[in-house]
C-alpha cells in the first residue's frame, strides 16, 4: 500500500509492483484483488495493465482499528 500511495500521481501499475516486491505478476494482481474486494484500494484498467489507488477514507477507519 505505501508503495501505491507515494506513487507519482497516487496511482501504481501491476507492472510497477513486482519488482519492488520481489513477487511474480500473477501473486501480486491475487493480493491487490484482495486488497480492493477488502475497500482498501481501487482498480482501473487501462489496456493491458491494472493500475491501483489506495482509498484513503479505509484506511483512516482501519487505522481507528488499530489504535483502539
């Protein structure tokens, strides 16, 4: 999710994680499908590519979570 969210533009491409993350294309779109069916990012496709945001207003709420 940081990596997504210092992003330019706020917005990362698939092709944009696997590296950072170490971890093939296909494990990396697996986790952002449930990172998004979860509220916490949003998904956009564009051609070939699947490009994500991080939905701020979940992760405020997940943050309130976690410091109850």
């Amino acid at each position: 999710m940081s990596l997504i969210a210092s992003s330019e533009g706020g917005e990362a491409c698939i092709c944009d994680l696997t590296a950072p993350v170490g971890l093939a294309q296909p494990t990396v779109s697996h986790h952002m499908r449930l990172l998004v069916e979860a509220g916490l990012a949003s998904r956009e496709q564009r051609g070939r590519w699947a490009y994500y945001r991080v939905e701020p207003a979940a992760l405020a709420r997940a943050a309130g979570f976690l410091r109850a």
